[in-house]
C-alpha cells in the first residue's frame, strides 16, 4: 500500500477539524444536520424549548387492563402473516408507549424499551394536527375570521416574495395545497432539513418561492404548519406556547407539563411540524377531545363545527397515493370505513407515532416508539385490536 503524501496527510487534517468545527456549532443550520444527523425521538433533549405548564384537577381515566388479551395479535409483514403476543411485538418493533382505551377506560397501558408512564414521548408531525386544532380555536375566538383570509393578510411580506401569495388562503396551508414549493428530501440545502434544523424559522418561511398555484396539488409540505404558526402568533398577539397552554393544554386535565421545541432561543418560533413533546397519557386526552367533538366533561374547547369538518372526509380532501378511502382533513389523516377499515381519524408522526381515534367504537388507540419496526401497518393492528376490545367488558378496577 502507499504511503499518503504529506501534502494528503494535511488536508484530510485540515478537513477533519473542519468538519469537527462545524458539528461543534449546533446553534447554526449546518451544525446541527452534521452533528445531530438522521432525525430520532430523542432530538426534544437537543433543541431549546418553551415549557407548557399543566392545571388541576387532573383527569384520570379508569382502568381494566385485564378486559382485552394480549395473546393473539394478528398482524401481516412484507406481505406474510404473522402472529405475536402484545407485548412480544411491542418490545421487538422499539414501541415505546402503546395505550387502548375504550369509552373512557384504559384497556392496555405498556411501556418498553426503557420508557415508563412518566416518560417523555415526542409528536414528531402529530403536531401538525394539533396546530390544526389550535387554528380552529383561534376562530372559535375570533383572533382569525375565516380559513378564506388570504395568508397575506397575517404575512403581508409574502407579496415582496411573490405576489401569487395573495391567492394562498389558510385552508390551502391545512389541506397542504398551498402551492409553496418544497424539496422532500434530507440533503442539507433542501427544504425537509431546513424546516427540521433551521434555528431561524420565521426568516426561512416568508422568504419561500411559489411551485404552482394553490387548491392544485396535494404536497406534503413541512413549511406549511410553521406559517399557520406565525398566523397564529400575530392573530393572537402571544407566542404558539403561550396560548396552547392557557387555551387548551390547561383545560383538558393533563397530569404532567409538556414542552414544546423552539427553532431557536433567539428565534423563539415553535417547532409548528414536529415539536410538541409530553407523555403519552396525556396525547390520549387530546383523542378523547376528538371523541367527544371538542367538549370536555360539559366544556366546549373547539367548536362542533370545527370538529366535524376535521374529522370528515370531504372528496376534495382524498390522498389517493395514500389509499382511494385516505383523507387528509384540516390537517388530520381520515379513513372512510369500507368493507375491510373502519372509520378513522388519525395523526402520525415520523418513526411511527399514531394517534388513531375510532369515533364508531368510541375507542383510542395511541403508539409511540424510537422506529415502525417490522410491521406493514400499525393501522391494521390498531384495527385488530379494536375488534378484540369491541365485546370487552369496560368495567373498572
């Protein structure tokens, strides 16, 4: 084997502290992609945050964590039939959090892989469903008149941009048809990185050029929840932090604080896509809200009208790419029920974060974990075992 040139021997020196140098520098954008690499459900401890604060009384669903055996799940990988006890798959598939829970009674409670009922989970883009449900409330309030109102009106900056935005409406930013042009990959300089990593938010979001006119296409745009995100800011004149948690965080009986990942201490902007981090009984309480069409025990939080519309399943809305009966609905994956799904209102997050509400069954169903692990879909499980819990008696201990 040669031996390196001195000359070589240099440069890879040079280029190395170079490379070290940069990763040392985590409150810049390239920093950040070198040193933290590949997003995981661990990030909450590296980005800065604002704490959500919890209000008593809290609310604590009952328990019959014997009324559903776990023995016999069914479930299909690549294709193939599998069979597996409960516990076994959610062990082996890096599940960390896994809840059932039927007419207000907690039917399956387990914790994995070193996470316990106090841990933190993280939403990943479950927040987008929620920054939906904080939309709705802001015209509940009357901070925002209508999903019509152009995004200039909130942004105006975005006509010096270009001055198609004008045609942009808030219902496009929520049915991710807003025309806002997005590069879906992790390379650094394209824009699923620089909506993850970016510590400067609001100075990346009003600066995006246009691909096409809005109400065209269905994209999945990571940009679009961190606009609805300084919307709200300026309708509300508070933080997205601040009114979540005096709006509803505190109005839903949660047992424990949450915090929600900012961009940066400097920027302050909330992580809108991703970034809502808290434990996974109190994520139940926000499918419970679902459930009961926005009222909590007698108080209204969303507006039935807001409600429904979010957990309809409008043609306009179909994701056919994702399944003729896939929905995507104010921010919120739906399912119309069909001969083999039952109806569905969901939210998922990267790594296999679901919150599956069945309004049918009157059940919820909630799956945190470091990664999907070896399943086709955690839907079809979910699924099954609502059919399981369906004759459960949901009597409390």
């Amino acid at each position: 084997m040669k031996q390196l040139s001195i000359v070589t021997v240099i440069l890879i020196g040079v280029l190395s502290a170079a490379y070290f140098i940069v990763a040392s520098r985590t409150h810049t954008f390239t920093g950040r992609w070198i040193a933290w690499k590949s997003s995981d459900i661990d990030d909450y401890k590296r980005f800065p945050y604002q704490t959500i604060e919890h209000a008593p009384p809290a609310f604590h669903f009952d328990r019959n964590i014997d009324a559903v055996s776990s023995d016999a799940i069914l479930y299909q990988y690549k294709g193939k039939p599998q069979r597996s006890s409960l516990d076994d798959l959610l062990e082996a598939t890096g599940t960390t959090a896994f809840l059932v829970i039927k007419d207000d009674v907690v039917l399956y409670e387990g914790y994995f892989n070193g996470y316990a009922r106090d841990s933190i989970v993280t939403s990943f883009s479950i927040a987008k469903s929620i920054t939906s449900l904080l939309v709705g409330m802001a015209i509940d309030d009357g901070y925002i008149d209508s999903l019509d109102d152009p995004v200039t009106r909130y942004i105006p900056e975005l006509l010096q941009v270009d001055a198609n935005y004008q045609r942009i409406t808030l219902a496009h930013l929520l049915s991710m048809k807003s025309g806002i042009a997005f590069k879906d990959t992790d390379i650094p300089w394209h824009d699923k990185s620089r909506a993850y990593y970016h510590p400067y938010l609001r100075n990346v979001v009003v600066n995006l050029p246009l691909a096409e006119a809005p109400h065209k296409t269905f994209v999945y745009n990571t940009f679009n929840p961190i606009v609805l995100g300084i919307v709200l800011e300026r309708a509300t004149g508070q933080s997205v932090v601040q009114y979540f948690e005096v709006r509803f965080w505190q109005r839903l009986g949660m047992e424990y604080d949450a915090t929600w990942s900012i961009d940066s201490e400097e920027d302050g902007m909330a992580k809108m896509e991703s970034g809502l981090n808290a434990r996974a009984v109190d994520f139940a309480k926000i499918g419970r809200l679902l459930l009961n069409q926005g009222d909590w025990n007698g108080e209204r939080i969303v507006s039935t009208a807001w409600m429904e519309a979010s957990m309809g399943t409008d043609p306009e809305n179909n994701v056919p790419q994702f399944g003729d009966n896939v929905f995507y609905q104010y921010g919120w994956w739906n399912l119309a029920p069909t001969d083999t799904d039952k109806y569905i209102v969901s939210a998922w997050g990267h790594l296999g974060q679901y919150l599956y509400v069945f309004p049918d069954d009157n059940m919820i169903v909630l799956r945190f974990g470091s990664k999907i692990g070896k399943v086709d879909s955690w839907r079809q499980i979910a699924q099954g075992i609502v059919d399981i819990a369906s004759d459960a008696e949901t009597d409390v201990q």
